[in-house]
C-alpha cells in the first residue's frame, strides 16, 4: 500500500472496497473488522453492505475520526462506532440494541490481520496474562485489547476458515484457541459483552503501545461527528458528507483512493475497482465541499484513464475497459469548480491537457454526419462489452435506456447514432467554454480564444436547430430532420452552456417545468415527461428520478437567474432525497417519479454516491460556487439556517442565516455580517479584502466586516462610488438600490 498518499489523518478508514464494518489502517497494512455468528441460524458474517445484510450506514466524518452504523443479524441488532482518538488510537464500541437470540449464543467477532506486502511480521500474537493481541509491524508494535479478557482467542489461515469453523462447529469449538497465527480473533459473546469496547494502537515499543491502550479504555471517547447543516434544507450537507465517507475506498489494483460509485456491487461485479466516468467527476465535486485532497484524488482517478486516442473512457473496471466510447463531457465544469472553491491551480494544471484531449475527440469521432452538430456512439476499438452496439451508443449517453433514443438508429459507417442529441451538444458547448477558461487562467490566450469561437458556434447551432418551434422545446433531432418525440430533462441544458435565448428560457420553465403533464410534481424531475408512454415503465431512465439531471437542470436555470424556479428543483430534490435517507438511510440511485420512494423495484442501488447530488444542489441554494456567479451566499427573509464549516473560497467556513442577519466565519480570522435579503455573489474574502455583488435592496441595508488578524477597514467603495463606514464596528451602510451593486472594503495592513 502507498502509505504516502494518504495523510496521517486519514490513515485508519474504511478502505475496503466491499466491508464498511472493516477499518485498514495504511503505513501498517493492519485489518480490524467485525463478524458476528448467530447460533440460532448457524450462520457467520462478515457484514457485507446493505440492507438485506442488516448494515446501516450511519453519520461519519471524512476521515473517519469518527464513523458510526448498525448491523443486524439473525434477528440482533448492534450500535457500533469506531473512534479515533488520536492518529494512532483507535476505539470500537457496540451496545446492543435487540437480542434476537440468547446472548451467549450470539457471538461478535474483532478480526486482525496485516496485509501480505505488509513490512514486519504477519503473525499476531497473544498474551493470556495482559490479555494483548499484538503484531510487530517492523518499526513498532500495534496492540489490541478491551477492558476485560476476551471469551476467547483463536487464530486461523483465513477468515474462510474461521466462517467454516463456525458454521460446522458451532461456538462450543477450542480447538482453533492458541497464542499465535496470521489471523487473530478476539471472541466475545453479549451475555457477557452486550455492551463493550476495545482499543488498538500503534507505537514504536510494545510497552508504550499498551500503555495508550490502557489510558483510553473506559474513558470517554473524544471522537464527535459534528453536525453541519441546520435549519432550511437542514441535513442535506450532513448526507452529502456521510454518503462520500462511506463510499471513498482504496483501490488496491491501481494503488490509489478514490470514491467509489456503491459499496454494494461495484468491487464485487467489477474484478475489485470501477471508474464510471461521470459517476467519479460528481463525487469529486462533492468530496471536494470538505477536503480538497479528496476532490483531486477524484479527479485523477479520472484522468488517469484518458485513451491513445485522447477521450475519457466510459468505464475503467478490473474486468473490462470501455474504450470505445465516453460519457458527456461533465469534468470541466467541476474541475472549474474546485478551482474556485480552493484557487488551487493544480486542479487547472492536471486537467489542461487531459480536457483538450477529451475535448477534440468528441468533435473528431462524434460528428457523424459532419453538420456541426454531435451525437453518441461507439468507436471501433478495444473489445468492452457491447462495443459496437446501438446500446453502447446509449451508454455514451449514460441514460442507457431512456426512450430519447428509442427512435435512434446505429449508423455504422459513422459509428454513430443518427440523432443529434441536445443534451450532448450542451454538454460539449458548455466543456469548450470552461476550457477556454482554464487556458486563459494559465495563460494559453490564444488557444482559449479559438476555442470560444468554435463553442460560440456550437451554442448558435443549438439554439438555432434543436429548437422546436411547434413545441417550445429543445428536443433531440434526427439526421431525417424530425425532432424525437420523447422529451428529458436533458431539454433543460442548454441553459447551463447559455445557449438558450432569454424567451426560450422562459418557455421551457412555463411550459416543460412547470407542466403537471410533463415534469411538474411533488416528486421531481422524472427522466422523461409524465405524458410519454414510456414513464409508466418506471425501469431505469424510463420514468425514474436521476440526480444527475436535476443538478444539470439546477445549475442551468441558476445560471440564467431563473432563481425561483431552481429553488423549486432544489426543494423538489431535497424532498425526494430526505424521505428516502431519514426513512432508511437510503441514497438512491435514482427514485420513483410517483411515490419518490428509491427502494420500490430492485434494479435500483440503495447507497449509490450521485444520489447525493440531491443533497448537494439543496445546500448550493444556501452556498454554492459556480462559473458564472462565484461564491455564492443566500439568505431568504424568514429563512434560517446553519452551514459547515465546509470548504468555501475562504476557507473552511460557517455560514449562518438568523432572523435578522446573514454571517459568514471563515477560519482565515474574517467575519461577514450583513442584513441583505437575497443572493451574494462573487464573494471574495481574504485579509487584504472584501468583495461581494449585493443584490437591489432598501435603504438602510448594512454590510460589517470584521477580521481577527487586527486589521481595520481601510476603504470601501460601493460601484465606484466611496462608501461612509464606521471603523470601530467596520459596518458600512447601503444606500436604497433597485440593481445590483458591487461593494469592495480593503483593510489596512499597517
């Protein structure tokens, strides 16, 4: 295992791909992991994910200082929580919650081992008189014990053998007890340990390891999940973090962290790893909201993909390498996105050559009929599965089998579907804009302004030609000239790359999104209109709720300040995912377009990373950073709320909405105070200055800054006018405006 790529900080986590009841910690290859057998059913586990496994995945941080979950089996019901109360300390702890069997026949397991490439010795090792487990890692000694002497101690080949033990011996078996072996168990059972915790810990010497045990065993636990989002939309960031905790895995194939689409079959179908593109770009993007490391590992678990022939592969697995095709350009846009949040230009460094490759490949092998316009399809190389196909055309899409395709034919010749495809050309249009952006952010002027002009283009075609006039709408189109009859919310894109005029805007919202026969309801945005045959099925992107297209959606009547009718998405969404996650801790993968309920057919995963996308575009209504309006802060009249401390531009900061006041705490020692209604935006903070576009308001708007670092407001200028402040408070007072103005304070240094 790379230790290195892995700060210390994060060193113990749930990196196994498959087991959340299992913490690895990297630097020492060491395995702690819980199994349970029930006698009742003659059955061991090692608590596999989900939730016919009896696994719930509970409230975690990041870097699983503090991780909590239940795990049922065979009827008995366990609280755990691991804690980290150090670097190096680490405490799990279960209570049990319901017996569903006599307690002495219901046994909890404390599995150790250390992995094969692992420095140091492989064989544990137990001392009856301390009651120590113990492993010498070749720099130092890792100890486990708990505060009484276990059951039991036994030590195994594999953790198969110790499945076969039980399930053909039962728990009365000694014969596997001992003092040493490559696999060490500690066994307890509840009627002596219904409620009981044990300690690992590393250290140079075995003496100074046990003593750590002994110090925190019986004390409280320091570890704490804080929460970060009270109020309006209160949990949506909280969900967000927890979903991207527990699905950041370690890929052990290509010795990297990455967050992975779903614990519950992604390693298992997968040969051990899998990079669906668009999947990983997204949980980057919200992985990115607490740790900045988190996103770029994201992001390059991506681009570490790209092909000879210069596109992002659809998919990367263990098994297969979809090649011959990609997934719509999405990764500019977030890598933009990071960039502002973190102004880390290594972001932009990475993704330079890799976007431009990407970039041109869709116009050099997705323009099939050469018109200007582009379409999904399959390319002739490399040999993944259904290359070729009009399906592997449809996976380019990622909506496999939405009915938008269902008119579309495979032309060979151009390995092309023959249908111009409006959520694609948006995709790309909005790609070459982000990446005429990173060009000019490292100083490649003139590359940026050949590709503004090849994206201009593209955006008037888009308006132009996938505009139906008969239905006021954006609609794929046939090379035939016929527009599809089926409508997705894929329609709404062109909003997000601004190609759409200011009336076709506002025909999609009054007509598509606001129509009860086409995406307007409780439970929004179905993956295609209600009125189409095809939403009855309710099978995949036929019918179904998709995270990803309400974000897109979100995001493209934000960036036309179609500000009400996002916050109808955005509350739309919300609803739909908390229902689901406060019911069952469920993060859909997609949900019904009816009832919003995730687990009501089986073709959907039940902790799928993107449905966090939900989450996310709730929190962005209060928080957000965006192309188009920079860092952004809201604050409703009436609405309250309290958000973070996440990653913001500033920093790791709080933002809070009060009665009377909106205050944004940055860890950088400055304080925002303001009493304006509305949106921020551009907001800038650093010890130099502040900088915000204030939305219209009333006279008698107040703005206060204050900074811990001792500097005093220096000058404010509101437009380009000087502002009267008061520079004991740093409060400036706002004249009465109908349009937004920009206010710009700097602070004396001296």
């Amino acid at each position: 295992m790379a230790a290195r790529s892995i700060p210390a900080g994060r060193a113990w986590n749930t990196w196994d791909p498959v087991y959340p009841a299992e913490l690895v910690h990297h630097g020492s290859g060491t395995h702690v992991a819980l199994a349970a057998y029930s006698d009742a059913t003659g059955t061991f586990t090692r608590f596999p994910p989900g939730h016919r496994h009896g696994v719930t995945l509970g409230p975690r941080t990041i870097d699983a200082g503090s991780i909590s979950l239940d795990l049922e089996h065979a009827g008995t019901k366990l609280a755990v929580t691991f804690g980290r109360e150090d670097d190096d300390v680490l405490k799990i702890r279960w209570r049990t919650r319901t017996f569903g069997e006599w307690g002495l026949r219901f046994w909890l397991l404390v599995c150790l081992w250390r992995d094969e490439s692992a420095h140091g010795d492989r064989t544990w090792s137990y001392d009856p008189d301390t009651t120590e487990m113990s492993v010498w890692t070749g720099d130092g000694d890792v100890v486990v014990r708990g505060p009484r002497f276990p059951l039991m101690a036994t030590f195994h080949d594999s953790l198969a053998h110790l499945k076969q033990e039980y399930e053909e011996k039962g728990y009365f078996y000694l014969a596997s007890r001992g003092i040493s072996g490559p696999i060490g168990v500690l066994r307890y059972n509840l009627e002596e340990m219904a409620e009981f915790e044990v300690a690992l810990t590393w250290a140079p010497t075995h003496k100074e390891a046990s003593a750590k045990v002994a110090h925190v065993l019986g004390e409280p636990s320091k570890a704490a999940i804080e929460t970060l989002h009270r109020g309006q939309f209160a949990g949506a960031l909280d969900a967000v973090r927890d979903c991207v905790a527990w699905n950041t895995v370690w890929d052990r194939h290509n010795e990297r962290p990455y967050t992975s689409l779903s614990r519950n079959w992604v390693a298992q179908k997968f040969g051990g790893w899998g990079v669906w593109l668009n999947d990983v770009v997204y949980h980057g993007l919200m992985g990115g909201l607490f740790d900045a490391d988190l996103g770029h590992e994201n992001q390059n678990a991506v681009f570490d993909g790209v092909t000879e022939a210069g596109n992002l592969p659809c998919l990367l697995t263990g098994n297969d390498a979809w090649v011959d095709r990609s997934q719509p350009p999405v990764v500019g846009f977030t890598t933009w996105c990071h960039y502002l949040r973190t102004g880390d230009r290594r972001f932009l460094e990475d993704a330079l050559p890799v976007l431009k490759s990407n970039h041109d490949w869709w116009w050099r092998m997705r323009d099939g009929n050469r018109n200007g316009l582009l379409e999904f399809g399959t390319s002739p190389v490399g040999t993944g599965l259904y290359r070729g196909t009009k399906l592997a055309a449809k996976d380019e899409s990622m909506m496999d089998n939405s009915p938008i395709h269902d008119e579309a034919r495979l032309m060979e010749d151009a390995h092309t579907l023959d249908c111009e495809d409006v959520g694609l050309n948006s995709f790309v249009a909005l790609d070459g804009e982000i990446l005429a952006h990173v060009a000019r952010a490292l100083g490649h002027l003139d590359e940026a302004d050949k590709i503004d002009r090849q994206t201009n283009d593209l955006k008037a075609r888009i308006r132009d030609q996938l505009w139906d006039e008969a239905r006021g709408v954006f609609a794929n189109r046939l090379w035939s000239g016929k527009f599809t009859d089926s409508i997705a919310p894929t329609s709404f894109f062109p909003l997000v790359c601004g190609a759409a005029t200011a009336e076709q805007a506002d025909a999609m919202v009054k007509n598509w999104l606001m129509n009860p026969d086409a995406f307007y309801g409780e439970h929004m945005l179905p993956a295609v209109t209600r009125n189409d045959p095809a939403f009855h099925d309710n099978v995949y992107w036929r019918g179904r709720i998709w995270p990803p297209l309400n974000f897109l959606t979100y995001y493209g009547l934000r960036r036309y300040g179609l500000d009400d009718a996002a916050r109808l998405v955005a509350e739309a969404s919300y609803r739909v995912f908390m229902a689901n996650w406060q019911r069952a801790r469920i993060c859909g993968e997609n949900f019904n377009g009816t009832t919003g309920q995730a687990d009501d057919q089986p073709d959907t995963d039940l902790f799928y990373t993107w449905g966090a996308l939900m989450a996310y575009v709730a929190a962005a209504e209060l928080s957000d950073v965006n192309p188009w309006q920079g860092w952004t802060v809201t604050r409703r009249e009436g609405e309250t709320f309290r958000l973070g401390p996440c990653l913001t531009p500033a920093g790791r900061a709080t933002i809070e909405a009060t009665g009377d006041h909106l205050s944004v705490e940055a860890e950088n020692g400055l304080t925002l105070k303001t009493n304006v209604t509305g949106r921020l935006t551009h907001l800038h903070l650093s010890a130099e200055r502040c900088a915000v576009v204030m939305p219209p308001g009333p006279a008698g708007t107040w703005f206060e800054v204050v900074w811990r670092g001792g500097a005093q407001p220096a000058n404010a200028m509101l437009d380009d006018t000087p502002l009267a402040y008061d520079a004991a408070t740093g409060r400036a007072t706002l004249p009465a405006s109908d349009a937004p103005r920009r206010l710009d304070i700097t602070f004396d240094q001296a």
